[in-house]
C-alpha cells in the first residue's frame, strides 16, 4: 500500500483524526466497521466475506486508543502481543513498524486478526468496556497490520539469534506447530517440520473455509516461516512414516507434537451409519483441501439440497455456511441449548443468519431415519429446555418428555467435538494420556512424560481456538529452549 496515495475518502478519515486528540476527543470515536460482502453475492462464491479496513479507517481506529498505562488487552492475549505497540504505529501510518511489533511475539498475524476471537480475549479487557463504549477493533487492526505488511514490496524480516547448532522436530504443521517452528527458528535452531497430509498448515487449511481465512493468507505466513530457516516436511506419519526412535537416531534434540485433533466425535444414536451422514470433519476437509465440488477436482461430495449441521461451535457454522456454499437450498444449525449458550463467535453466527441458515436451537437429535436406498431423509428431534449449569457453567439441557418432532433432510453434518488420533500417544513408550486420549504436559513448561518431547494444541487441550494453540506453541518453545541451553 503506497501510504502517499490518499484518498478522497482517507482524506476524511484524517481530517477526522487530526481534531480527536484529547482522551475524551478519542473516546467520542466510534467504532470502525468491517466492510463485508452483501449476503446475496457471498453464498455464491467462496471469496471472503470481511474486506478489511482502509488506511483511512485504520488510522481512526487506532487513535481510539487510550495507551493505558496497564494495558489489560496484552494480559487477554494469549500470545502477549504488544497491543499498545504495534496500534500506536498504525496511528503514526508506521504501518511496517506495527507489523515489526506483531511478529515479535505472533508467527500468524494475518490469521489471528482474522479468526481469532477477540472478543473474548483481548478486547474484552479494553478499558472501553467499562466505559459501557465498544473496546477497540484490535482485530481488524492486527489484520490492518499483517495484511498491509504482506502486499508490501518490502515484508518485515524476523531477526534470528546465533544459531543453537541443534535440530528440532515438530510433528503437525497446524497453529500450534506454526507458532513453536518460529519461535524456536528465531532462537536460532534448526526446525523441521512434519506433516502428514500433503499440504503444510493443519487445521488452518483443512478446517477453516476460504470465505474465512483464503489459503493465500496461510500460504504468505508459513513462506515467512521457511524463509528464517524452518523445514517442511508432507506426507509424512510419524507413528508410521517414521517412528519417535527414527526422530531421536537422527539427532533431533527436541520434539513438539501437535497433530491436532481430528478424529471426530458422533453421538452414538440410530441411523449414524447412513449415507449422508457424514462429520464436519470430512466435510469440510474434503471441500476445503481436496478441493470436492472445484471443477478440475474429482473429489466426491454429497451436495444436499436439505442440510442440518449438528452443534453450535465455530466449526459447525463454518459447515453450515459452505453447504449454502455448495448449493443447499435449505440449512439448519440443530443445537441442543439456546443460542446464547453457543461457543461460536457472534460474529459467525450473524453472518450463518444472514447467509439464509435457519436455527433450531433447544433441539436434539435423536435418530436419522433413511430410505430404502440406505440414505439419510429425516431426523428425529427431541426438544429441550434448560436446567441447571454444568461444570462449563453453561445451563444443562434436559429433554421435554413426548415432545419429538421429525425433519425431512438429505444431509446432516455432525459437529459435536473432535478427539486426538490415537496414532501417536500408542506409538511412544512411556507417553501418558487422559481418558480423553489428550496428552498430559507440565502446566508450565508443556512437557511429556517423555522427556524432551513437548506437546500443544488440540491433542493436549482436546479442541480450543487457534490463539491458545499458538500460546502453547510459544510457552513450549521457551521452556524447550530453557531446557536445552542448560545441556
């Protein structure tokens, strides 16, 4: 972005910018306003729906900062970024500066400012809540940041130390991965990274639509990656491909797993064996990587023309909103608790609406009905009502009696929850797992009970976000580089 090109309306924008000043001047700021694609269009094609804001907008926003003196957005970040840092920069139009002050701490900017849930972390410790005021777009200012930084002629080179002279493997090349591999390049080891499917990025390719985060996104992050010296390795199963004892002859003085989660979860009821039933995890893996439904692409999929999406998280509207994608008439999210208990961002949900996905909350399947030809065509669901909270303080959902209802559908995806593979847990001696087949680490320093092997992310969290996965990356890769610097 060429910062001496203005336009008439960047104009505006600092015009306005130069008479907010005071702290009462920022605080009468509104807002900015993601631009995003009409609904109509979005549901035809698989561009992304947030657009981004101008410079203009950025600047403005940026100004909203009050510069705390105990900024409490840097505590709810699970990385540590240097908020006041890196939006201060933006304010000055440093906008190379302030993606300087993200890649400190952040391997990932452009897909944190765009997946990331803000507002239940970092912004929901801005001052500005308890001002009853909107807390600053942090954000669409970290994506501001990254993305002005990628199309730049010159990107941020991340400085790296003397090099440790020892080798480092990490197994998965998800956001947990990505963020401990830049982390410990940047201390200077040599990193090399494995994965098991045939493109590098886990979760954040085969997990998250296009229309969310574009693939150009991911692909310009880990390019940074292989530039300061970390090594890619695809198609490659350790447990199978190669064996922890392969890792350890070869000299590898340390090991990161963090291989996800992707086995999924069903419910256990009749009828989960038709065709048409199918996991978000398949779906979703099967459109977004292997390209299912592309022309060029032979990948199968089923196109539903009635859909429900089983689950209220964000990976269940991510579902929902590639089957309207896809060419589905009619899409329901089936929840079993309210719409306020969902775990999916606000966001998500309000975008799944507007793309024409209907809700049925207080509703649970109970049994998928099929034809003759062994292919879903209804669902049995059971209404609920709300009891007293469970242990995640969200209400219980306990059934009305008698009270079932049958939907016709010619698709259902399930999205109740993932389970790591139990591939690599059962292929090294000594390594101890819950019950839940996660990993158990030192709550510190992350570590097995292997020693010098470390694990993060979803096979020790058993599903979370991409900025706690990242977090552990980096609280791993600390404590690994503390550890090894002792031998």
């Amino acid at each position: 972005m060429n910062n001496d090109t203005i336009s008439p309306r960047d104009a505006a924008w600092r015009e306005e910018l130069r008479k907010a000043r005071t702290a009462k001047e920022r605080t009468s700021i509104p807002r900015a306003r993601m631009p995003e694609l009409p609904a109509a269009y979005r549901v035809t094609c698989n561009e992304e729906v947030n657009q981004g804001l101008s410079a203009g907008q950025a600047v403005l926003e940026a100004s909203r900062c009050l510069d705390c003196p105990d900024p409490q957005c840097v505590t709810g970040c699970p990385v540590g970024i240097n908020i006041p840092g890196f939006i201060k920069n933006i304010e000055r139009r440093n906008f190379a500066e302030a993606a300087s002050v993200l890649k400190e701490t952040s391997a990932l900017p452009a897909v944190c400012g765009r997946v990331c849930p803000q507002e239940r972390q970092c912004e929901s410790k801005c001052i500005y809540n308890k001002m009853n005021r909107e807390p600053v777009a942090i954000g669409y200012l970290e994506r501001f940041a990254a993305d002005t930084e990628r199309m730049s002629a010159t990107p941020v080179v991340t400085p790296r130390m003397a090099p440790a002279g020892k080798k480092i493997a990490v197994v998965g090349s998800g956001p947990a991965s990505l963020s401990f591999a830049g982390e410990m390049a940047r201390r200077g080891y040599e990193v090399h990274v494995f994965e098991a499917l045939h493109e590098i990025g886990g979760v954040l390719k085969y997990g998250i639509p296009e229309f969310r985060l574009p693939n150009e996104v991911v692909d310009v992050e880990i390019n940074a990656l292989a530039r300061m010296g970390v090594r890619f390795m695809t198609d490659c199963v350790i447990g199978k491909t190669l064996s922890y004892d392969d890792l350890v002859e070869r000299g590898f003085a340390g090991v990161f797993v963090a291989s996800g989660a992707g086995l999924p979860r069903f419910m256990g009821i009749p009828g989960e064996n038709l065709v048409g039933v199918m996991s978000s995890n398949e779906y979703l893996t099967r459109i977004n990587l292997m390209g299912a439904g592309r022309p060029g692409w032979a990948t199968p999929v089923i196109r539903g023309k009635r859909v429900a999406v089983i689950g209220g998280g964000n990976t269940a509207m991510d579902s929902c909103r590639t089957a309207r994608r896809m060419g589905a008439e009619e899409v329901y999210i089936v929840y079993r608790r309210s719409e306020s208990e969902m775990p999916a961002r606000l966001e998500e949900v309000r975008h799944a609406k507007e793309e024409g996905v209907r809700f049925l909350t207080l509703f649970n399947p109970i049994e998928y009905i099929g034809d003759e030809n062994g292919r879903v065509r209804s669902m049995r669901l059971q209404r609920m009502e709300l009891g007293e909270p469970d242990s995640s303080g969200r209400r219980s959902p306990v059934a009305v009696p008698g009270d079932i209802h049958e939907f016709d559908v010619d698709e259902v995806i399930v999205s109740v929850g993932v389970s790591p593979n139990p591939l690599i847990p059962d292929s090294i001696e000594g390594l101890e797992v819950t019950r839940r087949g996660t990993l158990v680490v030192n709550d510190d320093s992350l570590e097995t009970t292997v020693p010098l092997l470390y694990a993060g992310g979803d096979i020790v969290r058993g599903g979370a976000t991409v900025i706690l996965a990242m977090g552990d990356g980096r609280r791993a890769a600390a404590a690994m580089d503390t550890r090894l610097s002792r031998q």
